[in-house]
C-alpha cells in the first residue's frame, strides 16, 4: 500500500534526525523482501541500492531504465514503514535540467533521501568537472525544494570507485557539492582510517556516509569515532545472497549433490515473516 503524504512526512522527519548525531547502519535491500527482513531486525533506515535491484533482472550494475528505478523505488517504500534513501545514480538526466525532473519523479515515490553521484558513465571520462557536477546538485536541490524541501540530498564524489583515489579533489568536490545544497555527503572507495577522518573533518558539520562493501578491520565502533554519522553497504548484501544461491546451484551442477543447502533459511520462518507483514 502507498504511503499517505502525512506518513510520508513523517518519515522524512525521523530520517533528517538520524542524521543529526550518532552514528547508525543504513543496509541495501535489493527487494520488498529483503527490506521487510531488514526492517524486522530493528535498523532505522534503508537504503536501496542500483548493483543489487540491477542484478534481480538480470542486468549489470548502472542498466536499468528510470522508469524501472522508480517503479522500485514506489516499491520499497511500500514494503516496510522505514525511511528510504535512494541509490539514484548519477539522476538520470543528461542535463542539470534533467536531473532536476529526474529528482522530481523520485521525490515523488516517497523516498526520505537519495543521492546523486558525479560518475558520467562513461569510460573515457568517468567524472564529471566540476562545474557540470554542482550544476547536477543544484538541479537536485531545486527540485527537492519545490516539492517541499523534506527529501534529504546526498552528493557522491566518484573518484575512488573509477581509479582516481585523490584526497585532495574529492575533498573539493564534497565542499562544493555541500555548498551546492547536498545535505549529507559521501565518497564510496574511501577506507583508511585517515582518509576518513579528513573527509569528516573537511565536509563537518554535515554528516557523511561511509561505505563498508568488503571485510574491514574497522568496526561501527571504530567509525563513529572517526565522526562517521552513517554507514551503507551497497550491494555487499546481495552480493552475499547470491554467493549462497551461486555455491549451491554450482554444487548441484558440478557433481549433483545438496550440500549447498546446508546453510539455507527455514521456510517456516520466511513464511512466518512475511505473514505477519500480510496481516500487520
């Protein structure tokens, strides 16, 4: 069922207040399913995240129609009474103008947040200058503004995802894209302990994101410390669900034998799960 515009609100409220101090865990479901999962075991937000939904129909990472998103997005917002934040890519528009409709359209599924990346999806120039990235965030920032400014704006900086691990630059490029009206920010690729803190020295006070995809020797404990206010997962959830699935399948062709299903979930809890979120 679609939220009520009052739920909606109220779930922006509580979603700008999880940003104003602590540090909390913001997982990426990839489905209704995995976020109704998530939900019960007491997180506060969720996340969606492009590589994971991608992967559900069978495209790579960055493929998928606006249309689609956005008919995911109205999804996941009605699977769970969580906030949702919303892996919106670099905003589906070739323009700053574009983005600005593109944001619009996403506001409008109810989501509480969504980021917009400086990545241009292209090889040979995978960021964009500068100029053209603020113009993308401002764009965005309008089009959250008309709407009723509620939608909380996160700007992404690229460059350690696409071979360019410069402190310095995304350092600028997380400054201006705060000036620019991004609410919180963040640079997936960054890890050292140092390097995390001189993003949140350099962006404070609005909160940043920090991406965990992989094994790190830092805990939640350890990244609060650092000033962290948030922390994602990107596809690592479902990277690992399909490591489950892929191991099993592969055991099963490879030699015909069910090991793989060893570890495998209880039907009788999935079932008891999303019964009760039928009937709740």
């Amino acid at each position: 069922m679609t939220p009520s515009p009052s739920t909606i609100a109220a779930r922006r409220r509580a979603f700008g207040d999880l940003h104003a101090s602590g540090c909390f865990v913001i997982p990426n479901p990839w489905d209704a399913g995995s976020a109704s999962f998530l939900a019960s075991l007491g997180f506060k937000a969720l996340a969606t995240t492009s590589s994971g939904f991608a992967w559900t129909q069978a495209q790579a990472d960055g493929s998928m129609s606006r249309d689609a998103v956005l008919a995911h997005l109205r999804e996941m917002v009605a699977a769970t009474e969580l906030p949702v934040n919303a892996d919106f890519e670099s905003g589906y528009g070739a323009d700053a103008q574009a983005v600005g409709e593109s944001v619009r359209l996403a506001v409008d599924t109810g989501v509480a947040g969504l980021s917009i990346e400086d990545a241009t999806g292209h090889p040979e120039r995978p960021i964009h200058d500068l100029a053209t990235a603020v113009a993308r965030l401002r764009a965005a920032r309008g089009a959250i503004a008309s709407a009723g400014g509620d939608t909380l704006l996160v700007g992404r900086a690229e460059n350690y995802l696409y071979g360019r691990p410069d402190l310095a630059d995304t350092i600028s490029r997380l400054r201006a894209y705060a000036d620019a009206g991004a609410d919180c920010l963040y640079a997936p690729g960054i890890r050292t302990r140092e390097d995390i803190a001189a993003v949140v020295a350099a962006v404070a006070p609005k909160p940043v994101n920090l991406l965990v995809s992989s094994n790190s020797d830092l805990t939640l404990a350890d990244i609060a410390a650092l000033g962290v206010r948030r922390v994602s997962v990107g596809g690592a959830l479902a990277r690992s669900a399909w490591g489950g699935f892929m191991r099993a399948a592969q055991a099963l062709a490879d030699g015909g034998v069910f090991d793989g299903f060893a570890e495998a979930a209880s039907g009788a809890e999935l079932n008891a799960l999303f019964r009760g979120r039928a009937t709740g």
